[in-house]
C-alpha cells in the first residue's frame, strides 16, 4: 500500500488500549519512515480492520503488538506475530473528536 499523505485519524472503538485509550477517543498516526521501537503505539490493519495496539516486542520485520487492556484485547496473543508491512502508521497524538478539530 502506497501511504500518500503523512498524516491519518482514526477512532478509537472499543476497550482494548484502556486505560490509555477509551472508545471515541481519536488518534494521529505519521505514516511515512516509521522507525519502531518497543512501546510504541501504532495503527495496524488486519482482517480489513484498522486496530490501535502496542509494540511489545519487534524482531526482524515482524512485531508483536499488545493492547494495554490485557484482559479485553485481542492482539498477537490471539493472532500471532504481525509483519511489519502491516503498520498504518505510528499515533503522534490522541484526544477527543473536539480535540482534534479544534487544534488544541
């Protein structure tokens, strides 16, 4: 996939990253050089869906993405390692829908 613009949104659905993140929260992700290091939040698409997860480990070109909700996540503990070429782009930013509208 050819990333054109260096920014995307996303909305957060469900409670897998809480306390970090709850539902309707919304995140910025950069998306162009993503240099991953360990703890590092990203965008992920896989089966078609667009998720919010953690890295926890990284070998090689894959990761291994967790969410910080450990009880109510599905992550590579249910899907395995995850390619790299996966990753939508790393979060910059996270607030509410008005957050991000507003600037502030």
């Amino acid at each position: 996939m050819i990333k054109i613009l260096p920014i995307s949104r996303y909305k957060i659905y469900g409670n897998s990253m809480l306390p970090t993140f709850k539902e309707g929260n919304e995140v910025l992700t950069f998306n162009w050089f993503i240099n991953l290091k360990v703890g590092d939040l990203v965008v992920a698409k896989l089966g078609g869906k667009d998720i919010v997860k953690r890295v926890h480990k990284i070998s090689g070109r894959k990761i291994y993405i967790l969410g910080d909700n450990k009880n109510n996540s599905t992550d590579s503990q249910d899907f395995g390692w995850v390619d790299k070429s996966a990753i939508m782009g790393r979060v910059i930013y996270y607030g509410t829908q008005k957050d991000l509208t507003s600037g502030r």
